[in-house]
C-alpha cells in the first residue's frame, strides 16, 4: 500500500499535493499538516498527533487521532500508524523549511523509520530527499542537480562518477567536506561508500526546473 503524510513545513503547492493525494491509497495528516490538505480542498484519511497545532472544530467529518505522547513527534505517529495499516512506501510532504528544529527532527526520524518501508521519500517543490545504501546508481537525466550528504556518522571512502565534481575515496561528514550542490553528467552516474547509509537531494521539482 503506498501512503501520504503531510506534515507542518513549508507546505507544498497544490499541484504537487494534487499529484500526491490521487496516487496515495492512505493519506494522513500530521497535525497541522492536515491544514495544507484541507486548505487546498483535500480531506485526509485522518489527522494524527498530539493536536497541538491543528483545531479541527471548523471542519465536520474529519477523522482525529490524538496521540499526546511528547516522547514521540508527530511525524512519528503518522509514519507508526501507516505501518501498522500495511503501508509498504511512504511520501511525506512538508517535513522541511520552518523551523529547524523541526526540520532536524525529520531527518533523526527519517533515518530511524527508512528501512522499515521499501520505499520512503521526502519529498517537496524542489525535489526529493532520499537515504541510500551503497552502490548508489539512479537512472535520472543528465543536467539533474544533486547533492550528497552524510546524515549520522561520516560516509567514508565516497567516490562518484558522472557528475559535475566527482570524489574519489573521500570522507563526507558535517563541518568537513560536502557533497552539495552538484549535476549528473553523464549516463552512467554511480556512487559507492563504505558502509551504512547517505542522504541524497535530488532536484527533479518543479521549483528546480522554473530555477
């Protein structure tokens, strides 16, 4: 089953949210999340969370889980519910811009819930945020903006091919050197690391394309 959260980022435009909803089996709201759905016409599934930020009094008929346990965000009770209903992928709008705080706290939940899906993807107006294992080699388009990252532990011995500034056994790790801000070349794009996992920025939204 492939599902939708929206969560209380920077919201998505409706053409995104449109595209998203028509394609998701399940669509949540978390917390305030369940504004963008509603103000674009949308309704939820459901609203799950601690209800902290969403007041639902205006809006008859819209189904609420409140869960107000503070050890968990909202995120995390969304992507739980899911699970328990089947949910094999997951799109999740709205989990950056804001506040970041809030947008840190994604990424730690990201990391902690995308194994346990076969698919899961951040995804916003200007592209997708991804984890992935090594090798690391999509079919997307030359021209494509990409960037790499390390998210927990440094990534070690990073080589890339096929793009604008490749790396040869290099070390990737916050306050040291990045992966950001770089372009597919060539057809045959292929990453490798040492071991665990890298996030991955692909700027395939429509945000990117008008840019």
């Amino acid at each position: 089953m492939h599902t939708l959260i929206v969560c209380g980022g920077t919201p998505p435009t409706k053409k995104l949210l449109e595209r998203e909803v028509n394609e998701a089996e399940l669509v949540i709201g978390a917390d305030s999340g369940g504004y963008a759905l509603l103000g674009y016409g949308f309704t939820p599934d459901l609203v799950i969370g601690d209800m902290d930020s969403f007041a639902y009094t205006n809006h008859e008929g819209i189904n609420i889980l409140e869960d107000p346990d503070q050890e968990t965000n909202d995120l995390e009770k969304a992507l739980e519910y899911v699970l328990k209903k089947g949910a094999k992928t997951c799109t999740v709008l709205g989990t950056l811009g804001k506040r970041i705080d809030h947008t840190m706290k994604n990424l730690s939940v990201f990391c902690r819930y995308w194994d346990r899906f076969d698919s899961i993807v951040f995804r916003d107006d200007y592209g997708d945020t991804i984890l992935t294992r090594s090798p690391y080699e999509p079919e997307l388009p030359v021209g494509t903006k990409i960037s790499f990252f390390p998210v927990g532990a440094p990534v070690e011995e990073f080589t890339s091919t096929d793009v604008l500034y490749p790396l040869t056994n290099s070390t990737l790790e916050f306050g040291g050197q990045d992966g950001t801000s770089n372009e597919i070349t060539g057809p045959h794009m292929k990453i490798t690391f040492k071991e665990g996992f890298l996030g991955v920025f692909i700027g395939n939204g429509e945000k990117m394309k008008k840019g």
